[in-house]
C-alpha cells in the first residue's frame, strides 16, 4: 500500500507540473505580418489615403511600358511624401525595365513590359511624418501623424515618358496575432484537477494510515 501511495503522489505532482506546461504553452502568442491594400488607384501620377499614427506604409509602383520603351534599361525618378502637416519626404528610386517578362505581359498586338523598383535611397526625410529604416526597404516608412498621406511620382522630371504608372497601391502593414496552442487549456485544465485530486487522495491516505497505526498502538499499550 505504501508503495502505491507513493506512486500515486509522484503521478498527481506529475499532472500537476503537465498542467502547468500546458497553461503557460496556450499563452503562446505568434504573430504573422502581411500587406493589407489601403488605396489605389489606376493610370495616375499621385495616390492620397488617410493613415493613423503608428501605421506601416509602403507605396507599391505597378508601372508598364509598350514596345517602343524596350532600349531602356533603367532610369531614375523622384517619388514625394506628403504628410498631413505638407512637410515632404523625399524618395530617389531606380526602375529597372524587365526585358523577359512573363507571358502574361505579352498578349499580341499589346506587348507591354513591367518597371521593377530595384534601388531606393532616402533624399530629404521630414522627420516629424515617418520613421524610415536607413538604408529605406520601402518606398514608405512608418506613419507619425494622423490624417491624409500623399504620394507623387516627380513626372516634370520624367517630362520625356507621358505613361503615368498602370497602378499606384498604398499598402499598410497588418499584424495577424494568434495563439496557436489555445487547445491545450482545457488539458492543462484537467490534467491539473486529476493531478489535485491524486495529491490529496495519497496525503490523505497516508496521514489515515498513520492515525490507524497509533490507535492500534495505543490500544496494545492499555
């Protein structure tokens, strides 16, 4: 009998310590970034959206050029924030023609061919309107101020192409929380009770055991 008190102790500890790892697993918290489309808009130079403090942004440049563009390679152009408060963030960026492009792009009679952004550098910064990594990832950065964020492609100095972008997209980053072992609660919750209820049992047992053996003294005595 000792030994399976004992046993069955060690074994409601057990659940207990089970039940506990179960519990703090189901806290886990994962999180999972992704774009999200605030705006966009088709064959124009500038795109405009409210924004809240603390967003991540990024301008996505969707830009197609017809046949007659294919000896260029690559050229530069000037891409302007404009914050809330009209202070101007500043972007140099490097569009790189892509000469094989997928087939979806070359449909007869109508072959156009995709600009790809392949370098961003940071001109101006007006730090009051973003926070912006250095180098700058993006086209974009993180939001300091509420209200309407404005984004231009510079097209007086790209006087010479009259093809505004196919599409300008405002994209906001989103953050996707989840708690992926949640499942486990319920058997952290159980275990945890069949662990109690072992631990009492067995300490109850004992100190029953220990009563009975002292009664049974007492009685030899007299």
């Amino acid at each position: 009998m000792a030994a399976l008190r004992k046993a069955l102790l060690a074994f409601g500890f057990f659940l207990v310590f089970i039940s506990l790892t179960f519990a703090s697993s189901s806290k886990l918290q994962v999180e999972s970034k992704g774009w999200s489309e605030a705006q966009s808009v088709i064959d124009q130079w500038e795109i405009a959206s409210q924004f809240h403090k603390g967003d991540n942004i990024t301008l996505d440049i969707r830009w197609l050029l017809p046949v007659e563009y294919t000896e260029l390679t690559a050229f530069n152009g000037t891409v302007t924030f404009i914050a809330p408060s009209q202070g101007e963030t500043k972007f140099r960026v490097l569009f790189t023609l892509i000469t094989n492009p997928p087939q979806d792009f070359l449909q007869p009679g109508q072959e156009q061919f995709p600009l790809q952004v392949t370098k961003i550098e940071l001109i101006t910064l007006y730090s009051d309107s973003f926070v912006i990594s250095n180098p700058p990832r993006e086209i974009g950065g993180i939001a300091l101020q509420d209200g309407m964020y404005t984004a231009r492609i510079d097209k007086e100095e790209l006087w010479w192409l009259t093809i505004p972008p196919k599409m300008l997209k405002f994209l906001k980053e989103v953050v996707d929380k989840q708690h992926p072992y949640d499942f486990l609660l319920p058997f952290g919750v159980v275990s945890g009770a069949l662990g109690v209820v072992c631990v009492v049992f067995s300490t109850r047992s004992v100190k029953k055991h220990r009563t009975s053996k002292t009664k049974s003294k007492l009685k030899r005595k007299t």
